[in-house]
C-alpha cells in the first residue's frame, strides 16, 4: 500500500514538473508596416532639413518640441509623423489607413 502511495505521488510530481502551459498574444501589424508597395510612398528621408522638408511637404498639421536632450521634434501631416534631432529628420513613421485601424480593432 505504501509503496502504490509513493509511485502515485511521485508520478503526480512527475507529471507537475513536464508538463508546461503555454501562453500567447496576438500581435497584428498593420497594412502600411507589411506592404512591399508601401517603401515607395514619399515621405522625408533621414538627415533632410526643417527646411527642406518644409519645401516638400508643407507646414504640418502640428508641430511638438522641443522635447528633451538632443531636442527633438515631431511634426504630423496628414499621412505621416516626422521626428527631427535638432532641425534634422531621424525618422518617419505612415499613419495606419482606416482600413488598418479597423482591422486591428480587438473583438
């Protein structure tokens, strides 16, 4: 009797310690962050001046900053966010399209 109650028991451990429970998130990304085609739309490249972006573009929608040291700066336009260090742009992000924003709404 002994003996059946320890192997019971150590089979219970066994079982506790191999098995695993696994856990998972769903990551959605959006349309303009996949899409080949997408590398095409113009928009301003890194290390293109406030001015020369100004020219190209026109004067954003709205203007943040300086925030921080190296003071940085982030411009919107309609389908894009650029972010400036100094007066020089760092990097450009595409706002995700409706169709985006309504496909990566959760259930």
């Amino acid at each position: 009797m002994r003996k059946n109650s320890i192997l019971l028991v150590a089979g219970a451990l066994s079982a506790c310690l191999f098995s695993t429970v696994s856990v998972s998130d769903t990551l959605k990304i959006g349309v303009s962050e996949q899409a080949q085609e997408n590398k095409y739309i113009n928009r301003p490249k890194v290390g293109m001046s406030m001015d020369t972006v100004t020219s190209f573009f026109g004067n954003p929608t709205t203007i943040s900053g300086p925030t921080g040291k190296p003071a940085i700066y982030q411009w919107k336009y309609a389908d894009f966010t650029v972010y400036f260090e100094g007066e020089y742009v760092i990097h450009s992000v595409l706002h995700p399209s409706t169709l985006e924003k309504k496909q990566n709404e959760q259930p």
